[in-house]
C-alpha cells in the first residue's frame, strides 16, 4: 500500500488507512512514537498501563484536605442507588 505526505500548515503529514491503523490496534488521534532505522520510519503505538496515575490520584485525595472519605464518595457506580447496606 503507498501513500504520499502532504503539507499541513507548518507540518507534513502522512495520511494512514483505516486498515492499517486497524491491524496494529489504533484509532485517529492514537499516540505514536516515531523513531529512524537503516534510513525507515518506525511508528508504534503508544500504550500506558490500564491503571497508571491511579496511586498519585489516590495519594492527592487523600491530601485535598484530610476528608478522604468525602473525595472517595464521589466514584459511585452504575447502580448504587438500588443497594441496600
């Protein structure tokens, strides 16, 4: 499959099927990391873990302002309202 770059703005861009983006596991807007190898562009995807920044969200609540309780409150979920303690 060929494409060509195009000029955007002050940037060249490179249009990329769906098909591709969809075999590697992407969407629009999907962070990249660019890299040069033997003169070819490598582009992979950028993944983070499920659960990263969760400890610093954590630990930040608990510091707002000594009421951890009140901040933990506001995570319901779908339901809640139905139970019954």
């Amino acid at each position: 499959m060929q494409t060509a770059l195009r000029k955007m703005g002050n940037s060249t861009g490179m249009i990329v099927p769906r098909s591709i983006l969809g075999e590697i596991g992407v969407a629009a807007g999907a962070a990249m990391d660019l890299r040069v190898e033997d003169g070819r562009l490598i582009v992979t995807p950028i993944t983070t873990p499920t659960r990263a920044g969760w400890a610093t969200s954590a630990a930040a609540m608990a510091l707002s302002d000594g009421s951890e309780e009140a901040d933990w409150q506001a995570f319901g979920n779908q339901g809640d309202h139905d139970l019954q303690w």
